[in-house]
C-alpha cells in the first residue's frame, strides 16, 4: 500500500507558496513538488528495497521541514486569484471595413500579441500561444497551464505572462518558467526590459523582480486599482491605473511623477520618449516620460488597446466598438474602420506597414495599413480574407514537468544548484564562464543537483539558458 505525506511552505512574506510530496510504492519514491495551485514537477527513482525507498523519503521530508515546511492536506489552500478582463463591447457604427489579409481564429478572447520580423505571436485566455508568420502560417502552437495576459520580448527571448503569476521562456524545444511573479492580489500585465520583470495587480499596485524572481520593489495602489499598463524602459517603470498614469525609478522604485487621466486606464503603450494611456474617456492620452501631457487622441467609445509606428509619428487605436483608428502625431484622425467581424482590438502592434492585433472573439488578425490599401478601404474595396488552418497533425509544446537524465556533458554546459543564503541558485560549474547567477526554473532546481544544458547567453550581469536542459546523472 502506497504511503504518501504532503508538506507546504509559505514564506513570511507570503508571497510564495508550495508544497513537496513523497509517495512510497514498494521500492520506487515518487516525488510532486511546485506552487500551490499547480500539478508541479514529479521525480521517480526506484531504490535497491522497499526500506531504502522509505528512508530515502524520511530523509528529504527531513530536510524539506528544517526549511519550514509543514504537514498540510492537499487542496485546502488555493489557487491565488485570477481576474478576467471585462470588455463592455458597443454596437459598431463603422460601415467600412478594414483591409484584412489574413486572420487566425484561437479558442478565447485574446489579450497577448508581439511582432518581430520574421513572426507575429498570439496568446489568449484559454492558455494557447501561437507562433505565425508574417504571411499568416501557423509555425508553433503552445498550451500553458493558465490564461496569457501578455507577450513580450526582452533581447532575443519571447515570453509568455500568465494568469498563475509565471513568465514563461517560449525560445527553447518546450517552454519552462522563467519568472515567478508573486504579488499579493491577481496579477493583471507584465512587462521586461533587461532582465527585469515589472508587474501590475487588481490594485493598481507595481513589483518589480529581478531575473531569479526575487522582489526588487513594491508600491501599493493607495486606492487606485485594475494597473492594466505596465511598461518598463532603462529609466523606470510606467504605470496606468484607474486613477491615472506615473513612473517608478527602476532601480530604487521610488516615485518620480504621476499624472491624473480622464478615465481609467486600459492599456498601455511606450515608443521613445512618450508613454500613451487608452482610456475608458475615449482617449488616448499621450505624455513624455517626464510626465509631460502633450496630446490626446479623440476615439468614439472605451480606448481598450493602442500602438505607435516607430517615433510616434503615427498614433493606432481599438476600440470596444470594434473599430480601429489611425492618428497623425498632432492628433488629426485620419481614419476610423471596422475590424471585418473578428471582434474589438484587445492589443495591437504595428509593424511594416501592418498592424496586427487579437480581439475579444479570440482572432489574430493582419490588416494592410498602407495608404492605399487604406484608401481603397475607405472606398468600400477590400481585399479577399485569408482564414487561416492549424495543420491537426502540428505538436502542441507545453511546459516541461520533468528532465531527461545524461551522462553526456561533452556538448554542453555544466550548471550546479547551490543553496545559498536559504535560497535555490545556479550557477555554471563548466569553465570559461563568469561567476554569475543563470535564469532557470524554480520548480527544477534541487540543492546538489547538477544541469547540463546546451548552451549560455550573456544577458547582462546573468545568464539565461539556451536550448534544452537536462538533469546530470548523480
């Protein structure tokens, strides 16, 4: 009969919380250790007895309660919360219809969009990320564990920000967890720029944490909430709540401006030297990042996503009337359409020419935003939609719950897992490298254990992982 014990562990500042189970079946030790509120990460190793199997689970629930872990039931702490964005959609009033070229139809609303040059990324509330080609073909498909509230990319790294608190790493063969953003509420966007991670909470309060999770900073709401824009630069941290928009130094996260908006804030967009507010006013509300209002951009319903072109010389907009809007940089509109039936732009991205952008019925769409593909649009002339198929026969990467045993180290790079001040770090033990920390997931690290991985990237003053990691055989 299996004998199973379970453990949890709350850290003082009760921002982290998980749990560390043995489960005994004869000779084989199965282990399920993570975050509460999660199925975690499992380990079976077969002992030489039954007995060795019973004493090797003593002697690492031993070890396991001197860090303050404790007895607990499986369960009875939850999952932290989890806040859905409510869209109050209008009923459009827009009679032409966009260029559309090609669209992509997820399963739910969809929030999370990046472009780059060569692919465009999409990530909705179901938990599904999509990789496409600027042509619109589907390239990868992910599944993680909880709704995508965000996609960014930091240097060559796209990263996926979910509703259980993670930063997922999407670079490497499966995605694994880069950032554990703990806060003490939903956690609502998320941003990073050089290894720092800034985050937004239901309160309108912003963290910030640094490459292995550790809390650098926190400012508290004071009574605004829902900080649905965060965004993070070299200066500072920008942020837009119900009260208004501000800045946080980056390094010390004290308060360098705040700037009162008409109407709560629902995205947020930074290019150069502005930073712009879409707001429930029917504004974009554009200031310098010195907290300077410069300009205002005049919508017909709730601004629920904004972009730029490359320095703000044009100035995009999508509304909850399902209508996108394209501004000079002095304010003029120089075009309102509709978004061709795929439902209001939750967040957009200009790129070349396009702006793509993922709306509440959950598409991904591409729209041509060339002067004449606009003008003929705005004549009634629109091009053909190309609607989009995930080939059924694609594989469907999700997170890693376990790692491949190696003997070989010839081809990669050696790591060790140090406990170091009562915390988890790793470091690489190959030579030629600097003593620095490595980015690597929290839910894989066991003190003693040693990681061989394909290869290391300098990310400044830490390394983050490239390729696939393996666990080096004791």
């Amino acid at each position: 009969m299996a004998d199973t014990t379970y453990l949890e562990y709350s850290d003082p500042g009760g921002a982290e919380h998980k749990f560390y189970e043995t489960t005994v079946d004869g000779a084989e030790l199965a282990i399920r250790y993570g975050r509460i509120g999660t199925d975690g990460q499992r380990q079976l190793k077969t002992c030489a007895t039954p007995e060795l199997a019973e004493a090797e689970a003593a002697k690492k629930l031993r070890e396991k309660r001197r860090k303050g872990y404790q007895d607990a039931v499986a369960g009875v702490r939850q999952k932290r919360e989890v806040v859905r964005r409510t869209v109050t959609e209008t009923r459009s009033t827009t009679r032409q219809a966009a260029p559309l070229l090609w669209r992509f139809k997820t399963s739910a609303a969809a929030f999370g969009i990046f472009v780059d040059a060569e692919r465009v990324w999409a990530g909705n509330e179901a938990g599904d990320v999509y990789s496409l080609t600027l042509a619109g073909e589907v390239e990868a498909s992910f599944s993680l564990p909880d709704g995508v509230k965000c996609l960014v990319r930091d240097g060559h790294w796209t990263f996926a920000g979910c509703d259980d608190g993670n930063v997922y790493d999407l670079s490497g063969k499966l995605p694994f967890v880069a950032y554990t953003a703990q806060a003490h509420s939903a956690l609502l966007w998320m941003d990073i720029q050089g290894g720092m991670l800034g985050v937004s909470d239901q309160h309108g309060s912003v963290y910030a944490f640094d490459a292995e999770s550790d809390q650098q900073w926190g400012n508290v709401g004071q009574g605004a909430s829902m900080g649905w824009m965060v965004r993070v630069d070299e200066a500072g941290v920008y942020y837009g709540h119900s009260r208004g928009v501000g800045m946080y130094d980056r390094a010390s996260g004290l308060p360098v401006w705040e700037q009162k908006t008409r109407g709560g804030v629902l995205f947020g967009w930074q290019d150069g030297a502005d930073v712009y507010a879409g707001t429930t006013a029917n504004l974009i509300q554009r200031f310098s990042k010195a907290g300077v209002h410069v300009q205002d951009y005049a919508c017909d319903a709730s601004v629920l996503s904004c972009a730029t072109s490359v320095g703000g010389e044009y100035v995009f907009a999508g509304d909850s009337g399902s209508a996108i809007y394209c501004f000079r940089q002095d304010g003029t509109r120089l075009w309102k359409l509709g978004t061709g039936g795929t439902g209001s732009p939750l967040s957009m991205q200009y790129a070349a020419d396009r702006l793509y952008v993922v709306t509440t019925q959950g598409y991904l769409a591409a729209i041509d935003a060339s002067p004449v593909a606009i003008e003929a649009a705005q004549g009634g002339v629109t091009p053909a939609v190309q609607d989009v198929k995930m080939l059924a026969s694609m594989p469907v990467q999700t997170p890693r719950t376990s790692l491949t045993l190696t003997d070989d180290v010839s081809a990669g790079v050696v790591l060790v897992c140090t406990l170091e001040g009562g915390k988890l770090r790793v470091h690489a033990e190959s030579a030629g490298y600097q003593p620095w920390k490595v980015q690597f997931p929290r839910d894989l690290r066991e003190a003693g254990a040693k990681y061989v991985v394909d290869g290391l990237s300098d990310a400044g003053g830490f390394y983050r992982v490239v390729g696939e990691i393996r666990r080096l055989n004791a």
